[in-house]
C-alpha cells in the first residue's frame, strides 16, 4: 500500500488524525484502498475495494472517511 497523495484531510475534525493508502498499480482482480482515523484511543479502519480494472473511485472513499472522521470527533 501506498500513501494516497490526493488525500488532503478535507473535513477533518479537531484532535483526529487521518491516514489513506491505495494498493498501487498493477493491481490484481481488486484494487483496495484503506484509511485509518484515529481520535484519542480509538482507531477506526475504513477498507474499500472493487473488482474490475476501473480501481476503486477515490472521491466515494474520500466521502466515506469524512464522513467517518465526522463520527469520531
């Protein structure tokens, strides 16, 4: 897994940390994408993946952990 570079925290929430990564390619049958939010003591791991040669739609997965880091704060 790779640092996602296009992840820019955008929503994040005070005292939460967020760190993206994306399977890079060539990818297999599925690419996977993974995000760990962290607030105090509590990690959350967000994992999405997606069969095909498209790859997993970033912007999707952005949402999710906004949506996530949201929910932790």
């Amino acid at each position: 897994m790779d640092l996602d570079e296009s992840w820019s925290g955008d929503g994040k929430v005070a005292n939460t940390s967020s760190y993206v990564f994306s399977e890079p390619k060539p990818h297999g049958a599925a690419q996977a994408r993974l995000g760990n939010l962290i607030s105090g003591d509590t990690v959350a791991l967000v994992v999405q993946s997606r069969k095909a040669g498209a790859g997993t739609p970033h912007i999707p997965f952005h949402q999710t952990l906004i949506l996530q880091n949201q929910l932790l704060g």
